[in-house]
C-alpha cells in the first residue's frame, strides 16, 4: 500500500472532525482498557511473567540466526517448505506464484499483518486470484476498500450503522427488508456467506503469531475459529510470517500467550489457539495436503544491533493503542500505513523510511502508558525520541520547529541572560493575567493558545524556586 | 544455488552482521541447542499447580466462565445418553458426527437409540460434532485437542455445534503439564499436525466490540467430563 504516513498531521485533522471515526473511537478506552486491567490484576505473577517475556525475546534476537535454521529444519523435516523473502515485493510475488502453481481461483485469508505489509491482495487480485479475508473485521473493511486501523480489531474504526450498509450494499443476493439492526444479525450473515468461501477456497493463508524451532510449528490466535477454517479446508495451507516471530520452544510459546491476550482483550487466552506442523500426515481424515511457511525480513535484521532492535520484541497485542491518548483521539489510518499507535510510530520508519515515516515519531506526548502496558516492556517512548533526534540530523523538522529549537539553544546556552529573561518573563505574564490567571493570548503561542488558555506563571522561575529550596 | 537459497544466505548474513557475530562461534550452537533439548519451564502460574480434583473444578469453572458448558458423567456408557439429552434440551436433530477415537468408537451408541452417528471429517451440512480431548488444562478452561487419524480437526470448527468428551485424570494444571503429556505420546520435539487449544465457543467483538457468539466456529461448545470415581484423587 502508498503510504501516507507524512501527511499525519492533515490525515489527524481530518480524523478529530469525522464525527463517526469519534463515536466509534470512543468505544476504545471503554472496553479494552478495562479488560485489560482487569485481567492483569486477575494473575498475581502477570508482571514477572512480563519480565520473563522479555528474556525469552532477548534471548531469542540475539541468536536469531540459529533458531531460524533450527525452526527451518524441523519445518522440512515434518514435510513442509519454507520460503526466505528479503522485501515485501519478493514474499508478494512468492505467494502469488505458490498461488499460480497450485492454479488456484479462490483464496481464504486469516487476518496477518505481513500480508498488509506486502500488499499480497492487491498482488493476487492482479492475477485474477480473489482473496477473501475471513476474519470479520477484515471482511468487513475488505468490502469497504479500506486497510486495517488497529492490529487486532481491524474494524474498530466503524459504527455498526456502516457495517449494516456496507452489508446491504455489498450482499445484494439477500432479501432487501432483513433485519440487520443487531451485531448478532450482521456476524451471522457473514457467518453465512463466509461459510462457503472456505470450502470453495484452494489456498488458505494465514499469519503467524510464533513460530516454534523446537519443533517447527506456527501459532495462530483467533477469537473466531476463521483462521482454522482457513488452514484445515484448502488443500494448501501458506503461513506469513516475518523473521522476528520465531521463539525457541513450547514453554517460551507458552509464557507469551499468557501474556498476549491479557495485554490485548483482557481474556486468560484466546478462543482458539492452534499449533500447526507441517502437512496432513498419513491417514489423516482432514488438514492440508501442503504446507508453506514465508519468513519475511523487509528490513528487520537491520534493525537487529541498532536501538531500535528490542521494537523486534513486540507481539502485536495492540495494548499501545489502547493506551495512547493520540491513538485514540485519531484512530489508525492518520499515521498512513500498516502499523498504527505507538508501535507504528517506531517500527513504520525502519521499515519504509525515515523520509517517509519520519513524521509518526512526533506524535506522542510521551505521556509513558505504551510502555507501561507494553507486555514485552519495549521502551517505545525513548524510541520514539531516536527517532526525533534521527529526523532533526537529516533536516527533516520543518522550518519554524528547527528555528525555535535554534533560538531556545541559543538562550540555554547563555545562562546568566536566560535566567534573567525568564525571571522578566515570568514576571510579566503573571501581570498580564491579572486576576483570572489564565491568559488568552501569548506572543508566539498563537496556534497553542487558540484552543485553550495558557496557566499563568506564578511568579517565579523553577530556578529561583529550587535556589530558596536549597538555602531552607 | 537455487534463489530460495541465496536469499536465505541474505537474510542470515545479514542477521550474524548486524549482531556481530559467527556463524559457527561453537558457544552460541551450544547455547541454542542446551536450550531447544532442555525446554526449561519458565514461571508458571500458582493457580496452575493443584490437585487432580482442583484442575477438574478450575476447568469446569474457567469453561463456563468463557461461555462453554459443561456436564459430569461417571462412566463412559453414561456418554451417548448424555450427548442425545443436549441434543434435545437444544432442539437439535439426533445426529452426530464423531472421529474414530478408540475411545468414542467402543460407547455404546445403540443406547441412544434415537441417535444417528457419522462417523469422519465435518462436512458442510452436519450440526453436531462429538470429539475426544487429548488433554485438557486448568489454568484457563481449555480443551487440548490433537489432530490424527481418528481425530479429524475439522470437528472442531466446521459444525455449530461440537461435543467434547474429557477424562478428569487427563485434565493438567498448565500449558507446560499438557506439553509434557505430548512429549509423551508423540516424542520431544515432535508434534501431531495440529493441536488446537480451545476455551469457549467461537466469538468475535469486531463490531464496536460487543461480543457475540458463534463468528465462525461453534456457537456452542460442551464439555462432557468423565469423572469416575476412582479417577477423582
């Protein structure tokens, strides 16, 4: 997909006044804020299990190499194929051929990431191949053209008076006059209509939650039961993954799903989650008769021995955009690209650039809740920052924040004549705000104090306030 | 060499180059390989540490917590009458699908006389399935199942609605107790082509997350619990 990730502050503009986006936004730090609270207060050992999700990543990036070699060789050995793609183009163009050979019409799809990242239904409708996502959310913004706005509700960007249209629109085979005022009437028309599509399909794709070296399995986590649909039915089962997903064994496999579906929906686990290795086995009655795995690098490796090599931890649980203030004031599709919130705004620069991503960075607070709900602790705001400092050394600030920056570096470095400015300044916006203490008007401040009033100072600077501290 | 090759050499180099490190440092290999043969426990949850009786009252009360049912039978020739009595609280038609687990094969189904029973993979059409649980775990309410030959995966998914049967003394504690089991069976580091871990009846929030039932797996899951007397230390 283009990205639009430098134009985040009209896309953001663009979201604080979609009166709908809101409505449905709001629903974010109702439910999975809560729930995941919840949940985590529900397990005493949850922030050592956190700690220890940590260690297993670490442990893991560090040797990456050997257990990507060691996860290949049990995949082989159990009969199945893997695939190395350096690019998302290559691992589009692999899948698309894998598609091709197999002759394939239909292709079912359980909700993956990666598949965003190499653009792969644009890849395969272009050689006529119709991809139906499965998941519901994806489903639904399948039909509306749209890409996913959040990693694990790709929907939650919709009210359901949209879906209930997009329905209508979309599902002309059925009656006109249906009842589809409920969320329970529109997943069972889905329901309904995705039923077929998964016996029809030819190849199932799905993505991969972790992947296992001891024994060469991939792991995926539905709520719905879509992705086993989608892997047990085809005839070839296509895994997408990238190379950071790997971790050594069952038990490590084990600490992170304790760990993945508290962090994202507060639940002790997900629904279904479903370890698969290699194909069907003799005299099995049902499952896939071939079965491929995708590593995708596009650029992580690098990342590997830089600062920004522990963003390789994250597992996608989605608990960052819960927690961001940013995140939910404008949704996903403002910062332009596959990955959103706060994990987007560190990963989506390695990915596709600087120059193009650069932007997504700035739009924190640095308020600290992502990491603090973070399950793998990635210190995303101090990443975020790199990537500030990254963006200032390649000139890419716009003008007037670099002039500013320039004249506050200026005055810091000079600190007799900054202290005595700021003692005046100080002083004489408490005279101006008079009484009220509010000021509604601020040189330079213009577009701050526009949609709210500027705290007049008391009087003092921090400065002499910390020099009478220390004379006490 | 083929291209699949060369970009998997890519990508390694790569890798070894931005961690700065050999390909053959003995060390490493060592260190990797003691740890994929060792497959230490990390922490794991108190909760998952009771008796067999405990595990039998967590997983029944996690299962209904995650909107599964569940019901208690003492011997195994309780289970075709137990299957057609839900069957009819339900409403549903008297007929099932079910693998060709040893253990389901020799119920005795003429007891339900009123019950038809397929026996194979799901297919379109069938509204019930009845699968044997390989294991089962307490910690979260979760029913392992392993794929074979007489335990076709897509009785889990397909039908709306799916019967499982669990013997109480095969109920673990944790995830790593269910994983030991396996080993067992099927030899370190070995796996069954699939093993499904399922806690609850399908679900989805996808529309302004309300949840609801059935996405797209079963709308209903029940859990038959063998427990017999002696089995229940």
């Amino acid at each position: 997909m283009e990205p639009t990730s430098k134009n985040f502050k009209s896309n953001a503009a663009g979201a604080l006044t979609d009166a709908q986006l809101q409505r449905a936004l709001s629903n974010v730090p109702r439910g999975f804020v809560k729930k995941r609270a919840d949940a985590a207060a529900a397990l005493p050992e949850f922030e050592q299990l956190r700690d220890q999700g940590r260690e297993i990543k670490n442990h893991t990036l560090e040797h990456l190499d050997l257990y990507l070699e060691a996860f290949e060789e049990k995949v082989v050995e159990a009969g199945g194929y893997v695939h190395w793609a350096t690019t998302a183009q290559e691992a589009c163009d692999l899948v698309v051929r894998l598609c091709l050979d197999r002759e394939a019409q239909t292709v079912t799809k359980g909700k993956s990431m990666i598949s965003e990242e190499i653009g792969l239904n644009a890849g395969l409708e272009k050689m006529n191949i119709e991809p139906v996502e499965t998941d519901l959310g994806e489903y639904i913004i399948q039909l509306r053209g749209e890409t996913p706005s959040h990693l694990i509700a790709p929907a939650v960007h919709l009210t359901k008076e949209q879906i209930e249209a997009d329905f209508r629109r979309t599902h002309t085979e059925l009656p006109e006059e249906r009842n589809l005022d409920e969320p329970a009437s529109l997943v069972y028309e889905a329901r309904q209509i995705l039923r077929q599509k998964y016996i029809d399909a030819d190849v199932g794709i799905t993505g991969a939650n972790f992947l296992i070296a001891e024994t060469g399995t991939s792991v995926i986590v539905t709520n719905e039961g879509n992705g086993d649909l989608t892997q047990t039915l085809p005839k070839t089962h296509i895994v997408l993954a990238s190379i950071e997903k790997v971790v050594p064994t069952l038990e490590d496999a084990s600490t992170l799903v304790r760990l993945l579906a508290r962090s994202a929906t507060g639940q002790d686990i997900s629904n279904y989650t479903t370890f698969s290795t290699g194909p069907r086995r003799r005299g099995d009655p049902d499952g896939p008769q071939e079965y491929h795995v995708v590593l995708l690098d596009n650029g992580r490796s690098s990342m590997l021995g830089t600062e920004f090599q522990e963003m390789l931890r994250c597992i996608r649980c989605g608990a960052c955009l819960n927690h961001c203030p940013v995140y939910q004031a404008v949704g996903g599709h403002a910062y332009g690209w596959v990955y959103s919130g706060p994990m987007g705004s560190v990963l989506t620069p390695n990915l596709i650039g600087v120059n193009e991503a650069g932007h997504l960075p700035n739009a924190s607070t640095f308020c600290g809740r992502c990491e603090e709900v973070c399950p793998m602790r990635i210190p995303l705001p101090k990443m975020m920052r790199h990537w500030r400092e990254r963006e200032f050394e390649k000139h890419l600030t716009p003008f007037a924040a670099r002039r500013g920056l320039g004249v506050w570096a200026w005055f810091a470095m000079r600190p007799k004549f900054y202290q005595r400015v700021t003692r005046w300044a100080a002083r004489i916006l408490k005279w101006r705000a008079g009484r009220s203490g509010r000021l509604a008007n601020v040189p330079l401040a213009g577009g701050w104090v526009k949609y709210r009033d500027l705290p007049a100072p008391q009087g003092k600077t921090f400065q002499q306030m910390w020099k009478e501290r220390d004379n006490v | 060499m083929s291209d699949n090759a060369t970009r998997r050499e890519q990508i390694l180099g790569r890798i070894r180059t931005s961690l700065n490190v050999d390909a053959d440092s003995m060390e490493r290999l060592e260190l990797v390989a003691d740890r994929l043969e060792d497959h230490k426990r990390n922490i794991v949850p108190d909760r998952a540490s009771g008796t067999v009786a405990q595990n039998v009252k967590q997983f029944c009360e996690r299962m209904e917590a995650v909107n599964g049912t569940v019901e208690h039978v003492k011997t195994p020739s309780e289970i075709p009458g137990a299957i057609a009595n839900y069957l009819r609280l339900h409403n549903l038609p008297q007929k099932i699908r079910r693998g060709s687990d040893p253990a389901l094969e020799k119920l005795p189904w003429g007891k339900a006389r009123s019950l038809e029973v397929a026996v194979g993979a799901a297919r379109k059409t069938d509204e019930v399935s009845v699968s044997r649980a390989f294991a089962a775990v307490a910690e979260s309410g979760t029913l392992v199942m392993t794929s074979g030959s007489d335990n076709p995966t897509s009785l889990n998914f397909l039908p709306e609605n799916h019967i499982v049967v669990v013997e109480a003394g095969r109920v673990a504690g944790s995830y790593e107790d269910a994983w030991d089991v396996v080993r067992a069976v099927y030899g370190d580091g070995e796996m069954p082509r699939t093993v499904n871990l399922i806690s609850g009846p399908s679900r989805t929030g996808d529309i302004e997350q309300k949840i609801e039932l059935g996405a797209h797996g079963p709308r209903r899951l029940h859990v038959i619990v063998l427990n017999r007397p002696s089995s229940a230390k």
